[in-house]
C-alpha cells in the first residue's frame, strides 16, 4: 500500500482550507492577561482543527469597551509599560494606570502583541486585531460573531 492510498494522513493548512471568521469581543470587567490569551489564541488559529504552527490559520477579532479592562491585586499601580525611544537617556516608564487613562487600547495591544510569535507570522496574526476604546466599531460589514470566553 502506498503513502497516496493512505486517507488519513495529516493535512497541513493552506490558503484554500483555511476559512477566517470575524469575532467581536468585549472586554468589560475582563482581567488583562486572561483575556489577551483568549484573543491571541483566536488570532494564532488555536481553536480550529487545523491549525498548523508554521501557517497563520487564525481569524479576525474586534475588541470592544478597551477602557473598561480590569487589572488584579496592585498591578494598576505597580505594572510598568517601558518604551526606549532611541536616544540617550531616552528610556520612558509608564504606570498600567497612567497608560489607561491615556491609551487603553494600547493596553490591550501591547498584551496580545506579546503572547504572539515574534517574526513576519506574528507581525500578519498581529494586523487583524481591532481594539477599540468604546462600544462602536466600523466592522458591521464582515457581520462578527460574539466571542464567547
């Protein structure tokens, strides 16, 4: 019997099975790192049958209500956001709280951005989050489905 008659060998994820869905997710009184897990998992393609870690299998996600994510224990104070700018001296710190209240969807994006692989795959999974601050969003065309936790 050869390798071709064999019907249940793996079949690695192409651009022809891969079907992406849109999800829309709201991240009212969801912990921080809970939720950005959840989301970075639909972004890689975790939850479908065929993902395949070498091939972005995953789909779209809208996040809503970015303002209103919660932190546990004392990280609101205590969480430190760093961004080095490039010059001397130019390493910035920021606290969770500050950054919230200054760009809460940044909050978001930076947690899902890493937990996703760190190369060209990572960067494609990356461009198909959409956070937003409030409840509206411009995606009603691609008809989200409510992502359930």
């Amino acid at each position: 019997m050869s390798l071709k008659q064999l019907s249940y060998r793996t079949q690695s994820a192409n651009e022809t099975i891969v079907k992406r869905e849109w999800w829309i997710a709201d991240a009212t009184n969801q912990t921080l790192g809970r939720f950005c897990s959840r989301i970075a998992a639909v972004l890689r393609g975790k939850n479908k049958a065929y993902y395949t870690p070498h091939f972005d299998t995953g789909d779209y996600v809208i996040v809503i209500n970015s303002s209103k994510i919660i932190f546990t224990g004392n990280k609101l104070e205590a969480k430190d956001y760093q961004h080095v700018t490039g010059y001397p001296g130019g390493q910035k710190h920021e606290t969770a709280k500050n950054l919230l209240k200054r760009r809460p969807n940044n909050v978001i994006e930076r947690g899902v951005k890493g937990m996703l692989p760190k190369n060209r795959l990572g960067r494609a999974m990356y461009k198909k989050l959409f956070v937003y601050e409030g409840a509206e969003h411009a995606h009603q065309a691609q008809q989200p489905k409510e992502f359930k936790y």
